[in-house]
C-alpha cells in the first residue's frame, strides 16, 4: 500500500470526525460515493490532485496539509 | 486552472531540467506518454497521488516536495 494515501486517508478521517460529520455527509457535500471516501480514508484508493483540492476547500485547509 | 496542479508541473520540470532529461527520455523512464507529461509540466493534467509517487520516486524526494 502506498504510504502516502494511508497518510492523506488518517489525515481526512481525523478532519472528517473533527467536524463530526458522517461518512455519507461527507460523501453528499462532494457529490461522491461513500463506499469511495472510505476507500480512500483507508489508504486503498487512488486519488487526484482535483479530488483532494475538492477535499481541501471543503475543510479550508491546503491540499500540502493533507500530506503532513 | 488549479493552483496545485500548476505549482506541481513548475516543479516537475524544474526537476527535469536539472537532470537535463528531454520530456521523450522522461516518459520512457516513467513507462508513460511524453504529451501527457507535457500537459502535467503545464500544470493543464489532472495527475493522480501514485503516478506523482513514481514522479518522486525517480527524483528521490517526496511527494510532498512537488508542492513547494
């Protein structure tokens, strides 16, 4: 598994359960699948950069802090 | 045209240049299309967390270097 996405997936759980939200929520705010976030919450999906600038704003934080 | 992606295609061919690769011989090394490279560089392709891995992996940084 690539260590960077398990890392951008801890990142957006943890940003995700801080505002409380469910996953469907989450899901519904950027008009995507739910079972794909949690793929991607678990590091096993592939992600694009338009994806994560998406997720990003949603949190209003810089994609280069979903890395950190 | 996103912010990211720009920052990211600068990088790249800053990276690039300093090994004094051509985009031909960069795509070889990365088994992938010289266009599509030429489109990242210009920050105009959406590009994915693993493909920007391989990127890094062939520079010997991180990923989160290509966003600096």
């Amino acid at each position: 598994m690539s260590k960077t996405l398990t890392q951008i997936g801890k990142n957006i759980r943890k940003l995700r359960n801080e505002k409380d939200w469910s996953i469907r929520h989450f899901a519904d705010l950027l008009e995507t699948d739910s079972s794909y976030l949690g793929r991607v919450e678990r590091g096993q999906q592939n992600v694009s950069i338009k994806q994560l600038e998406k997720i990003a704003d949603l949190f209003s934080i810089k994609v280069i802090d979903l890395f950190k």
